[in-house]
C-alpha cells in the first residue's frame, strides 16, 4: 500500500484517481481548493478520508497545503492533477501571475520542493501542449492575452518541469500524462475521450504497477503507452528556463 497525494482531487480526474486508488487499498490524500469543497468531498465518499485544502492561485496556499501534506507523514507518491482551464479572460494572482501559470505550473513546482521525498511524480499534461515556447513572456506582461495559447504554454512548461526532476532526481519516478480529451468542468460534457481511460496512466504510475510502466521515468505517456512530447519539453535550457521561472516567481528553490 502507497500512500498518494492527489491533487485537485474534489472533481473530475482527480476525484476519479483518487477514488480508484482508494478502492486498490492505497492511504490517499485528496485536495480540494476550499473547506466548502472538501466537505462535499467528505459527504460524497460517506468515510473518513485524509484531505488537504489549498487554493493554488495564492502562493501561501501552496506552501501550507506542502506543510499539511508533511505533518500527515511521507508521501510515496504525488498526482500534480490540478489545474486551471481558459474559459475566461485573463485572470491574475495577488501576486501579479496569469493564475493558468500558478496553477498548472508554479503549484507543481512547489509541492515538488516542499513535499518530503516522494519517489513517483505524476505531472497532468495535455495534447495542446504542442506549442512554441515563449519563455521569455510566459507570464505575459507584453503580450495581448490569449487563453488558449496560455494554456497550452502551461502545459509544454510543467511537461518540461517533469522531465527536469527526472533529470535531476534519477533515483525517483518522474512522468507527464496527456489524459486525453475527458468529460470534466474543464474538457466540457462533449470531450470525446473516455473518462476511465483518462485516469488509469496516472494511477498505474504512482501506484508503482507493476509492469514496464513502473520502471519509467522522464517518458510522457498516453492511455498507458509512451509517446513523444514537444522535441522542445527534451532541451535542457528550457527545461532550466523553466525551473528559473518559478523559483524566481515563488522564492523557493528546488534541492539539486
């Protein structure tokens, strides 16, 4: 049994993980954003379930939910699920980040400094990340704001971060997912990928299934088979472009 954090786990993928990790008899730690929706949370699966609460667009969140996270003791695993989609204009922190930044790619960065050694990481990806890279505005402050473009530059970034800590951590597990197209809030009820399949790469890697799956690391997978990332998501300048970013935009520094 492996005890794993499921971030975002209050709806959607997440609270599919999350529960199909419970039912294969692993300790989970759910993330909801609010007390509210953790309650819901609570009633919706009638037991006592371990849950954390932190709203990732508040960078003191972020910190306390790692906090939180470390007094429940050690973590064999971390499912960076939570993210923020682009039906909106744009929309910025306390701090001043576009919140599609500070969900889908600062938050990932700091629980992975944070939260106290987990050999798996799981990083939620996406097919849109097939963009150009714009480092050197990726917190848009020059360009005219584009939802979808920023969303899909989140999603080339955190895969980036991904094959960063594979990198420098090459004694643990990390991995980015495309879960494909779902049904969720975010993909919208017309998605035509299934649901189930949209969680079991992700489950299969921070439970440790056995299996070639459970030897990879640095691989971005789909529906449980490898395939190729943006070529750009391999070059270690970006990859190095990216780990600038977020300690610059959150004062934390990842262990090297």
């Amino acid at each position: 049994m492996s005890r794993i954090l499921v971030t975002g786990s209050s709806t959607g993928l997440g609270f599919l993980a999350g529960q199909r990790l419970l039912q294969a008899g692993h300790d989970v730690i759910f993330h909801a954003r609010s007390a509210d929706k953790a309650q819901a949370l609570r009633r919706e699966f009638q037991v006592d379930i371990k849950c954390v609460v932190g709203d990732f667009s508040v960078m003191s969140d972020m910190l306390a939910t790692a906090d939180a996270v470390n007094e429940i003791g050690n973590v064999d695993a971390v499912i960076h699920n939570a993210g923020a989609g682009y039906g909106r204009g744009v929309d910025r922190t306390q701090e001043g980040l576009p919140t599609i930044f500070a969900v889908n790619v600062l938050a990932p960065y700091v629980l992975t400094a944070k939260i106290a050694s987990p050999t798996r990481l799981v990083y939620l990806s996406s097919s849109m990340h097939r963009v150009t890279a714009a480092i050197d505005d990726a917190l848009w402050e020059k360009r005219d704001w584009r939802g979808s473009q920023a969303y899909s530059e989140s999603k080339l970034y955190v895969t980036a971060l991904a094959f960063a800590v594979a990198r420098l951590w090459p004694n643990r597990f990390s991995n980015a997912v495309d879960p494909g197209w779902v049904p969720t809030r975010m993909g919208g009820a017309g998605a035509p990928d299934d649901l189930e399949a949209g969680v079991v790469t992700q489950v299969a890697l921070a439970s440790a299934e056995t299996g070639p799956l459970g030897a990879l690391s640095g691989e971005f997978l789909h529906h449980k088979k490898v395939v190729s990332p943006q070529a750009s998501t391999r070059d270690i300048r970006l990859q190095e472009s990216v780990l600038r970013l977020c300690r610059e935009s959150s004062a934390v520094d990842i262990e090297r």
